[in-house]
C-alpha cells in the first residue's frame, strides 16, 4: 500500500506538521515527526477530518514572489508571519542575517515551503507563473523536483533553464511514474573507526586488496564498488575512517540507503564510531552493526553492545531495532549472515526507481587525469545515464564521452544505484554536486554559466563583514597572528576532508586562513602566491610540477608533502605552536629576612637571614615592607661573613647589595626570583564541534 509523508499531507492540507501530528494522535496514530510516513487510508480520513471541520476542501496557501532577493522583513510582511519566525529559523539552518539584509532567492524558496506555503513567481507584465508542486525525492536534504500544472504562457525551453539558475532552485525530471518503478540495489556506506576493519570487510566482499595499495593502511578517499551475491548487486561506499575526514563520511551518507557501522570486539565504541552514528542518523538511513574482530582472544561482543545501547542503538535480541552481525573480517566468518541481512532491510525498504526517467545522480568524487582531463565518479539515483548525454553538475558540464564502471570496463549506460567513472566535463565539479542530464549543449552550458556567475556573486557579498571596530580592535590587541595556507591534494574528496579538519583548529593567539585550495600537483602559481602571501603549502599526495620547482629555486616558500593525513594535522599544530610567544612564567628563588644594616666603603648593605630557599647573585629581587612591594631591584653582591658568594642558602646569614637601592629597614624581606619561559604545546589546540563548524560555514 502506497505510504504519504506527514509534512507532505500537512502540505496539501494547508495545515502546520504540528496540526496534523496532533489530528492523528485524535485518531490513534502515533507518529514521531514529520518524516514520518502513514498509509493512504489513514490519510483519507484525515483529509475528510479536516474537510468535515472546515466545511471546505482545504488547501496550502498561495504567495506571490518576486524574482529577486528579499530581506527577511518584507517576506514576513508578504505571508503576514511575525518576523521573530522568519529569524528563528534561519538560525536554526545556521545562517544569520539583518532584518533587511536580501536573503538569496534558494533560501526564500526554501523558507517558504518550510512554513507550508506554495509560492507563484511574478512575471513580466504583471502575470504570474503558477505554484509549482515539490516532489519529496528519496534522498533527503538535496536539491528538490519541481513539477505541476502547467502555466498558460509556456516558456521557452531557455528561459525555463536561465530562471532555474536565477532561482537556484534545482530542477528535477518529470514525477516518476508509479508503474515504471523497479526494484533498484540498495547502496551501503561502511563506517566506523580506523582500524576497525572496514576496508578489510570490503576486502573480503570484494576479493581484492584494497588496504595494501592505501599508504599507513588508511583509505585515502571515497571509491564506490558493486558486489554480486546471491544473484543480486549490492553497491558500497568506501568512506575513510579516521576522524579527519569526517567531511567525506557526511558526504557518503547524501546517497547512502543503509550503513553498515563496522565496531572491533576488541576495542569497542571510539570517537569516530559516535560521529558515524550522528552523520547515519542525520540522514536518516538504518544502521546495521557489524562487530568485527570476533577472533580475536580478548573479543567482548557483549561490550560492544552495551555501548551501543547507550548510545540509542539498542541490539534486536535485547529488544531493540538494531542488528547486530558478529563477523571476522580477516576470516570471512558472518559475511553471508551480515550480507544477508542488508538484503533483508533493503527489501523492507522497498528501494525502486524509474529507469526511464531522465538521469540525475551525485557526484561522489573528481580528480584529473593528466591525460583524459576531469574524470568523475557519479553514483546514479533515478533514471538510466548513458553515453553521449549532455550533463550538467554544479557550475560545470559537458557531454559524456567514456564511462567506466568500478573495475575499469566501459559501459554504454548507467542504471539507478550504478556507480560509474565519466569523462567529458568542461571542468571539475565538486563531490556532492548533484548531476543532471539536459536536452542539449545550449542548455547546459547556459545552466552552468548562470550557475557560476551567481555563485561568484555570492563571494562578493558575505553574510558577515568584519567592522572598523573590530578591525581597530585587532590592531591594538596586536596579538592575533595569522597562519596562511595553501592546501593542494590529488583529488578534490581529499581537498574538502583537510579544509574540514584544519577549521576545526582553533587558538585565541592564532587564526589559520586557507588562502588557496585546489586539485593537482604544486604550481608556480601556488609558490607566487605563497611568496606572496607568507604562506606554507601543504600537498597530499601530490608532487611539486617542474615550474613549480624553478619557482622554489628562488623563492624561499615553505613546500611539504604528506602522504597521511595524521601527520599534516599534527605538523600544522606544531606550526601554530610555533607562532605562540612562549609564556614567562616567575618562580620565587628564595625569600630573606633583614635583620641589620650595616655601612660600607660600597654603601649601605642588609645583613639577612634567609628564611627559605636560596639567594642567587644577580638574580632580580623585590624588597617587600607591610606586605607592599617598595622596590625591584637586582642583587649586586652576596657574602657570608668574609667570604663572597654566588649563592646563599636556606637557614644561613649573609649580607646583601642591591642595585641602586638601599634605603633598607629592619623586618624588609627580600625576595629574589627568576623569569623562565616556558614553551607552548599543541595540547592548547583547541578543536571545534563538527556542529560548530557546519554552522559556520
């Protein structure tokens, strides 16, 4: 039986998720939130509860846009909301803005339909385009379908196309037509932490050996793959593991249908296993555990699953939703079982597809080839992609010229949950642009222009601007020192993962600005602009080119290349520490008390009794009288009886010359003391919360 999502009912009602939440706890659903979904008899009655109590056929509310960019005060004023509404949830997405500060047309669009609204755009001549319907897609928190009736005036087929872009509303293919839906793989990302065991389960699944190419034993960056068993195909998502690249985690999980969350019985819940457990759930896809390492003598399953528990993933044979599959990676023991039962979850998933639709997809990874030019790895969601098809991602596009599935063999086409290498983009596109196929050329370098120039445009105005105050501030304090860095890697994954890590990095001395990032290897550019800059370059797995080389010949710039991502991280924080001014600390030598004074050729001295510690010769020193400090000096001499010293112990007497000081009198103490400095340490690295950081940007 068909299933309808409670804030698309709540939608075609023109009523609030709250509203319809509460009429079906009237009639004895329970539902958890708008996301959740109940079958069509449920929702007639519903819709008959609301038209017996309205006395009328209701239906979503209609407001009229322009096409340009709102501050939030006039679109409160255009769906007559309060304008405390409109704010609070911009800063629920992170962004904040003024009152009257445009907010971009993307963003309206999505404010509107987060309050339950539709929306007409106004026309030229005072006409207005119709409300156009969104279709929910499968995947959630990407760009959205639009689809409905038709508007009188037809557009052209460029004009559609120029006022997507200028909407930045993504345009989707035509609704998918019920009786074309097939039963499509279902796709996995395996997460967790490192060296817990994830490419080795790959491994196993696969029959290759993929660990042993990955330098330090660590995948490097995301590589989607197609496994056969049973008859049926399975895609998995290898996402790293180590905490660093916790960008490309969240990005696996944009196409990810279930996770499988490898935890070693050895070892148990770490840092990273929580944060794959908090990007599965922020996509809402189901998690299967697989507890690897059971072969291990010191395995404890039982731990493993306690902490589960107590992180919400309560086991099925304790009584909660989650399955557990004990496996060994290394021995192949529970892989049937684990594989089994991502087939059995899939199946009650019931993931199909249009095949005949028009192929859209995600950009998983890109790099460049030196020889073929921008290669990307594109996972298909719905319709069939095929060679030839003239595509656009992001702000680039082209025709495709060569496919590839994961093991390097050409295909003609791409059906739904395919992962396949594409050749023929103008450009590099970044890793999670979504992919659509369009009509022709013309389109889609239109499209992909007009999506350029918008986003440059959005550079040029930032949501936030540093003030004169702030500013003159800065400059007074001058303390807060900058550390430039220009970033370069092989593939753009590689990229996102280590600006994501090095913003997480934090120090109230020391701001890092990554001035540069880019794809390929070290240019003369990059060591100008280092030049330039005085900036360090960081490379991953990449090499510096020959012009780079002759650049560095007379340029003297900072270059160092990683092949681990632990070890760029930590050489990044000893650069911080590096910048710090080391901390001068005092520590108290020794404390006398004066007891006599006595003339001399040289001038006054104090005869003292050092009551603790030492007095050192030409150590600083602070004579004290009434606890009040009446002079900080220098001893200039020490001598116990006849006989000079350099140091006079605790329990002796002595007598003692100061520097330019000897108004002493009886009871003064003195205090001689020493200033060290003391080295700062990475320990004082602070790092942000992943939340933190998303906000930010």
């Amino acid at each position: 039986m068909a299933k309808i999502r409670i804030h698309q009912l709540a939608k075609e009602l023109g009523i609030s998720n709250t509203e319809l939440i509460e009429l079906l706890r009237e009639l004895g659903e329970e539902v958890k939130s708008h996301s959740s979904t109940i079958d069509e008899a449920t929702a007639e009655a519903v819709r008959e509860l609301v038209q017996e109590r309205t006395g009328k056929v209701t239906g979503p509310q209609v407001v009229v846009l322009p096409r340009r960019a709102l501050p939030p005060l006039e679109l409160a004023e255009r769906l007559k909301v309060d304008l405390g509404t409109i704010m609070s949830q911009l800063m629920k997405w992170g962004t904040i803005v003024a009152p009257t500060q445009p907010l971009d047309l993307e963003v309206i669009v999505k404010l509107v339909k987060e309050l339950g609204y539709e929306f007409q755009f106004e026309r030229d001549g005072g006409k207005q385009e119709e409300a156009k319907t969104a279709v929910e897609t499968e995947t959630a928190g990407v760009g959205v379908a639009v689809a409905g009736e038709e508007s009188d005036a037809v557009e052209t087929e460029e004009e559609t196309a120029v006022a997507a872009v200028e909407e930045e509303v993504e345009e989707k293919p035509p609704e998918v037509k019920p009786e074309r839906l097939r039963p499509r793989p279902p796709v996995i990302t395996v997460m967790g932490h490192v060296d817990h065991g994830k490419t080795t389960l790959l491994d196993y699944i696969r029959k290759t050996n993929i660990a042993e190419r990955e330098y330090g034993q660590i995948t490097q960056h995301i590589g989607a793959y197609e496994v056969e068993w049973k008859g049926r195909t399975i895609v998995f998502i290898d996402t790293p593991g180590h905490e660093a690249f916790t960008a490309l985690r969240a990005r696996g999980a944009m196409v990810t249908d279930i996770v499988v969350l490898v935890v070693a019985a050895d070892d148990g819940v770490m840092p990273q296993t929580v944060e794959a457990i908090n990007h599965a759930r922020a996509a809402g896809v189901p998690i299967i555990v697989a507890i690897n390492k059971i072969d291990r003598p010191d395995a404890n399953p039982d731990r493993v699953k306690v902490q589960l528990s107590e992180l919400g993933l309560v086991p099925e044979e304790w009584g909660g939703e989650t399955i557990c599959v004990p496996i060994s990676a290394l021995k192949g023991q529970g892989i049937d079982e684990l594989l089994e039962m991502i087939l059995l979850v899939a199946d009650l998933m019931e993931l199909k597809a249009d095949p005949e639709a028009p192929a859209w997809g995600y950009i998983l990874e890109a790099k460049m080839d030196p020889k073929r030019g921008p290669v990307a790895t594109v996972i298909v969601k719905q319709g069939t992609l095929r060679k030839g098809d003239w595509v656009v991602a992001g702000t680039t596009y082209g025709r495709i010229r060569l496919m590839t599935d994961w093991k390097g063999n050409e295909v003609k086409e791409a059906p739904p949950s395919k992962p396949v290498a594409i050749l023929g983009l103008e450009e590099l596109p970044d890793a999670g642009d979504k992919l659509e196929v369009v009509e022709d050329g013309r389109v889609a370098k239109e499209i992909a222009e007009q999506r350029a120039e918008l986003k440059r445009l959005q550079q040029l105005q930032p949501t936030r601007r540093i003030t004169l105050e702030d500013f003159y501030a800065q400059m007074q304090a001058g303390k807060v020192k900058e550390l430039n860095l220009i970033v370069k890697a092989d593939v753009q994954g590689s990229v996102d993962a280590i600006t994501y890590a090095l913003s997480r990095l934090e120090h109230p001395e020391v701001k890092i600005n990554i001035i540069h990032k880019g794809v390929g290897d070290v240019s003369e550019n990059d060591v100008m602009l280092a030049a330039a800059s005085n900036a360090v370059i960081l490379g991953f797995n990449v090499r510096v080119d020959p012009s780079g080389r002759r650049a560095l010949q007379h340029e003297q710039v900072d270059v160092r290349l990683y092949r681990i991502i632990y070890e760029l991280i930590d050489d990044v924080k000893k650069a911080i520490v590096g910048l710090l001014e080391p901390i001068r600390k005092e520590e108290v030598l020794g404390v006398a008390e004066v007891r006599a004074t006595f003339k001399t050729r040289f001038g006054i001295v104090a005869g003292c009794y050092v009551r603790s510690g030492r007095l050192v010769l030409n150590a600083p020193c602070r004579v004290i009288r009434n606890g009040q400090v009446v002079a900080t000096t220098r001893i200039i001499s020490l001598r116990h009886y006849t006989e000079d010293r350099t140091e006079i112990p605790e329990g002796m007497e002595c007598g003692v010359g100061l520097e330019d000081f000897s108004a002493f009198e009886i009871g003064d103490l003195l205090e001689a003391f020493q200033v060290v400095e003391v080295q700062r340490s990475v320990e004082e690295i602070r790092e942000k919360a992943p939340e933190l950081v998303a906000a930010q940007q």
